[in-house]
C-alpha cells in the first residue's frame, strides 16, 4: 500500500487521528509519519513521555527499575517505564496494581466509562445515568442510520421511563 500522503513511498505506519470527533485513519510511509510527528519506532513512547512528565513520585513508586517481571514473557517494570510498552497480554495482569494507580493518577479513574464522559458523582441516580447512555446510544445509532439499534434502544429507553 502506498503512503497516502505523498503517494510515493510504501506506507509503513497506520495513524488515527481524531479531530472534531471525527476519527480518520491514514498508511503513512516513515518520512511522512515523522513530519507528522510519529515515531517510525526505537523512538519515544507516548506512555514512556507520561512516565517522565510525572516525575519522580509515581514513576519510581509504580514501576521502578529492580521491580517485577512478568512471568509469561519476562517484560520487567523498567522495560515498561523505558518503552511506555507491555511485552504481552499476561503483562496486564502481571502489573494490574501499578496500572490502575497510574490510570487513576492520570485520568482520575482507573474504570473505562466510554467515549462521553459520563460524572460518577456518588449521588448520581444509576437510573438516570443508564437512561442518559441509553439516549446517547440512540442519537449515534441514529447518525450512522443503524436503525435497528436505533428501534431497539427507543424501546429500552420507552421501557425505562414507564418504570419511573
């Protein structure tokens, strides 16, 4: 597959990039992901510049250099902290407390709520918080005309209000 901006090198590098809540996915050969701003690789993770930018605090205290290794494929928690990688599936687990504490420093929760931030504010009505994502569900089944789903979560949203 060529690159799909120049047109004249064979693209190397799938890039997905967001903008106006628009996702959009470009081939891109090596000289023009650089010009992009990505690295061809050997270069600096994104996950690895996280690390750096917090600092001593939880960088050493979550994944250290002398820490665990995984069990399946020996990635060591320094390796993580240099690359900002994972070496497999298993590291996941292997490192899940570190993660979490390092998910919940930066993102200030360590639990995936979905594309639209969604408050978990203690006293939001769980009722209301699925009505609200039910809504949400509707308007994108809408705009991308899946119907069906649409005509589904309609009757699920119907079904909740009568409750109330």
């Amino acid at each position: 597959m060529d690159c799909e901006n120049c047109g004249e090198r064979k693209a190397k590098i799938t890039l997905t990039e967001i903008e106006n809540n628009e996702m959009r996915t470009l081939n891109l050969c090596s000289t023009c992901a650089t010009l992009k701003g990505v690295s061809a690789g050997g270069g600096s993770a994104p996950m690895a510049d996280l690390l750096a930018h917090l600092g001593g605090t939880a960088g050493d205290t979550l994944f250290d250099e002398a820490g665990e290794a995984c069990e399946y494929c020996g990635t060591g928690a320094g390796d993580f902290r240099k690359s900002g990688r994972l070496g497999c599936p298993q590291c996941y687990a292997q490192f899940h407390r570190q993660l979490r504490a390092l998910l919940r420093r930066v993102h200030g929760s360590s639990q995936h709520m979905g594309k639209v931030y969604v408050s978990t504010a203690l006293d939001a009505d769980p009722e209301q918080v699925r009505l609200s994502t039910l809504r949400r569900r509707l308007e994108r089944a809408v705009e991308i005309e899946d119907f069906e789903s649409a005509a589904d979560l309609r009757d699920a949203i119907h079904a909740l209000t009568e409750v109330s």
